[in-house]
C-alpha cells in the first residue's frame, strides 16, 4: 500500500478549522492539555485527533467551533 496512515487522523471541522491541542501548566497544579480551532497553523501546537467524551458545538453568534464534554 502507498502512502499507509496511522489508523488516528487529525479532526478537521466544516470550513476549514483544524483541531490543535497543546499542553499548558497551571499556576497551582499540573499540566493539562487544551484543545483549540485554528484555521492557521498556531505558533504553537499540534494539530489533533477527537478527544474521547467531546464533541463539536458552534457558536450560533460567532460561528466558531469549540469543544464541549458529552453528556447534557
């Protein structure tokens, strides 16, 4: 086969939002990860799969996509 890809590809929304994240450190406690929509490569960053138990919401004012945890 050409070309073979991981079996994961980085999420990609509706007009062209690409699904980065990246790791910050909290003042009081440890390191998380953040999720972020960006239609250019970010400074910093890499572009990212579907994290479990998320999904897409967009914003009906602003129209930008943002990540929201399943459930309610």
């Amino acid at each position: 086969m050409r070309g073979q890809r991981s079996q994961t590809m980085p999420y990609e929304h509706a007009g062209g939002w690409k699904l980065y994240s990246r790791e910050v450190k909290l003042k009081r406690g440890p390191k998380v990860t953040i999720y972020f929509f960006s239609k250019r490569k970010p400074k910093s960053g890499k572009q990212s799969d579907m994290p479990p138990g998320k999904r897409v919401i967009v914003n009906k004012r602003t129209g930008l996509p943002f990540l929201k945890g399943k459930g309610k």
